[in-house]
C-alpha cells in the first residue's frame, strides 16, 4: 500500500494524501522520505501552483511512529537527521494548504504547522503531547507554536501535553478557519484553486517575504516588501493583472 496518494483535482492544483490509516498516519522515516523526495519534486513543477496537504477523516497525522524511537539512543537519533527531511517542505516556495480532520498531535500538528493555510475540521484535534512520553517536541513544534500562539499558549500546550479543539487553535491562530468536517476538503480545494489562479510569481514572492519578515527587523522587511513589489513589474502578470482591471475582464496569469 502506497504511503503517500497523490491527485490532481484541478488545474495548478495537486492533493497529497498522508496514507497509513492503520496507525492514524503515523510519520515513520520512510514516510518523511517520501515526503521530503515528493515536495522537492513539486517545487520543481511549473504545472503546480498550490498544494493540499491531508490525512483521512479520523487523523491528518497522529505524531511520529513511536516504535521507531522507543529505543533508539541520542546518536542514532542525531545520525537519522529527521529535520533534514522537513526541510523541503519548510522551503516549499509555494502556497501549501492542511486540511486537518481528526488528530494532528506531535509530528502530525508539526507537519500542519509547516502549511501556509491550515483549515480545520470542527472535531480536529491539536497538540503536542510529547512530554507525556518523557520527550519534547523535535520537529520544530516549540519555535513554530511559539510565532504563532505566543508563550503563554505555547507553554501550556508543551508542558501539559494536552490536546486542544479546532475552536481554541483557531483562537489562538494556530488554524486559519474552523469548517464542519464534511467541508474540509472542498474548503480547502476550493482555496487551492482560487490561489492558483492567481500568478504564480506574485504568490510565490508574498509567500518569500511573509516567512522571511517574521524573523527580520521591521526595517529589513518593509525593504524586502518593496523590492519584491518593484520586482514584479518586470513581468507579464502584472501587466496582464493589470489590463484585465481596467478592461474588467478575468486576467490570465502565466508565470511570466
């Protein structure tokens, strides 16, 4: 059975789907793998202009697999290099969507914080409950809850290890919009395909300055800001974008 499913629901649109429900999509190494190997190669894609990222009904993913770690020691560990394999899609240069039914605990609530946009079953659940294994979080989940939620929430949720509902991670910001579970899917392929509508290059420079101005100065950002902006005016988008406004017409965008 393949570990991971992938579609092509619309055009520019491609769905991954995190596939192991006998262990609620449990992240083993081969797993991250394929993942790390799969999101390289839609980077490289010019077909692609937005990805949706999902589990099943009951988990988008329900933390690492534990069995894999429960006696490993601190070199092995250290030598399996499992950040590594979260790097491409840490640097995914384009729009990535969760879609979240059921758990997104530990490694799972990790991955979802990876995404963009991360839209959430009302019955989803959050949480990082390593510490109840004698452990922390490893794959980015104290620093990224952390810009997200702030201290405050961040170490409540780290030191308890207690999950919380998509109402109270939407209150938070930890989720972008709570829908009935039902919608999940449709919610987020719907945004999937207004986005990859839209240039590509114009998205793909808002994603660059969104990620990289949270971590700079004010000054340094508003600079990457406006020279991103200027960038874009040497493009065919923009001067498609553009006609089509003042011809109130529906503007088709290449990626030129």
């Amino acid at each position: 059975m393949p570990l991971i499913l992938v579609e092509n629901p619309s055009a520019g649109v491609t769905l991954v789907r995190i596939n192991r429900p006998e262990v609620r999509n449990a992240l083993n190494l081969e797993l991250r793998a394929e993942l790390a190997g799969l999101f390289q190669k839609l980077s490289r894609s010019a077909d692609v202009r937005c990805v949706v990222l999902t589990g099943n009904e009951k988990a988008f993913a329900a933390g690492a697999d534990v069995k894999e770690m429960a006696g490993a020691g601190a070199i092995e560990m250290m030598s399996r290099g499992t950040h590594n394999l979260l790097r491409p899609i840490a640097d995914f240069p384009k729009p990535l969507i969760a879609a979240v039914n059921g758990f997104a605990l530990g490694g799972g609530c990790e991955l979802a914080m990876h995404a963009d946009i991360i839209i959430a079953g009302e019955n989803a659940k959050f949480g990082l409950p390593e510490v109840k294994l004698g452990v922390m979080p490893g794959g980015g989940g104290t620093q990224r809850l952390l810009r997200a939620a702030g201290k405050f929430k961040t170490m409540s949720m780290v030191l308890t290890g207690q999950l919380i509902s998509a109402q109270a991670a939407d209150k938070i910001g930890l989720v972008s919009e709570v829908v009935p579970d039902a919608q999940v899917m449709s919610k987020a392929l719907e945004l999937a395909q207004h986005i990859a509508e839209l240039s590509p290059l114009a998205v793909a420079l808002i994603k660059e300055a969104v990620l990289a101005g949270q971590n700079a100065s004010l000054e340094s950002a508003l600079a990457l800001e406006r020279k991103s902006l200027q960038l874009l005016f040497a493009s065919e988008d923009q001067k498609e974008g553009m006609a089509a406004f003042l011809e109130k017409r529906k503007p088709l965008f290449k990626g030129k």
